[in-house]
C-alpha cells in the first residue's frame, strides 16, 4: 500500500522539493506552477493551490484519486466489515453464544440465581448475537415466553 505522498506526487507534474516535508508542482486544475503539496505528520498530504485555490476534493479529481487516498492506511478502520463475514470459527461461536444465552435467558425468566461470571459471559454471547444473529431475540423471546407460561 503506497503512501499518499507517493501516490500523489506520482500524478503530479514539475514536482520540485519546497522545504521539510514541501512540494511545489503544477496545479492539474489550472495548470499554473503553484500546487503546495504538503506531507502531514501523520502521513496524510495536504494541498494548497496558491493560484487558483482550488478544493481538495477538486485536485484529486484532476489526479484522478479520491480524497482517501491522500489519508495514509488506517488497518483498523478497515478492517470493519461492512457486513459481517461468518468464518467457520465464527459460526461455531455464534452456536455456543446461542445456547449459552438460551440457558442465562431461561434461568432469568425462572428467577434462578445467575452468578456475575456467568451474566459476563452471557452479555459477550448477546453482543456477538446481536449483530450476527440478530434474529435469536425474536426466537428467544417466543421460547422463553412459552416456557414460562407453562
Ligand atoms: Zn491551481
């Protein structure tokens, strides 16, 4: 994954070196010399068009990149799915996270003592069950209502 310096001086023309971490290049939008390109600490790059003052947005369109790519890679951000992906261990998890809340459910519905420990594992299970399987609380809610009742 290239840094966003890179990828941007890459696409720029008559990149000349300006100071620390400083660019001078032809601005794409309106082709005078006077794009200030600048390398953040954080690795994102900044732009300043001295002569047309164009938008960001505007001379990355020009460069053909989007504003992401002058941010460096977070791996954080993104590696969140934008819909979970059930791995086999997940799905096997999930199973456990089912049953184990089946179980803290019904002993809560029949006003059975449930230790701390057990209330901790549950809140885990319910979270994961929660975005994965969101459908178990309808379920749960059915079966327990009915186990209750009898
Ligand atoms: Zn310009």
């Amino acid at each position: 994954m290239a840094a966003p310096l890179d990828k941007v001086l890459a696409r720029l023309d008559r990149v000349k070196p300006a100071g620390k971490s400083r660019w001078r290049a032809q601005c794409p939008v309106h082709d005078g010399h006077s794009l200030q390109v600048t390398e953040a600490d954080d690795g994102k790059v900044l732009f300043k068009c001295w002569g047309c003052d164009a938008p960001a947005a505007e001379i990355c369109r020009a460069l053909g990149l989007e504003l992401r790519d002058l941010f460096p890679y977070d791996p954080a951000l993104r590696s969140i799915p934008s819909r979970p992906r059930l791995t086999a261990e997940l799905r096997e998890q999930l199973a456990l996270d089912r049953w184990l809340g089946h179980i803290c459910l019904y002993d809560l519905f029949l006003d059975r003592p449930v230790s701390d420990r057990d209330l901790d594992c549950a809140a885990t299970a319910f979270n994961r069950l929660r975005r994965y399987r969101p459908h178990f609380f309808d379920e749960a809610a059915r079966v327990h209502r009915l186990e209750v009742s009898r």
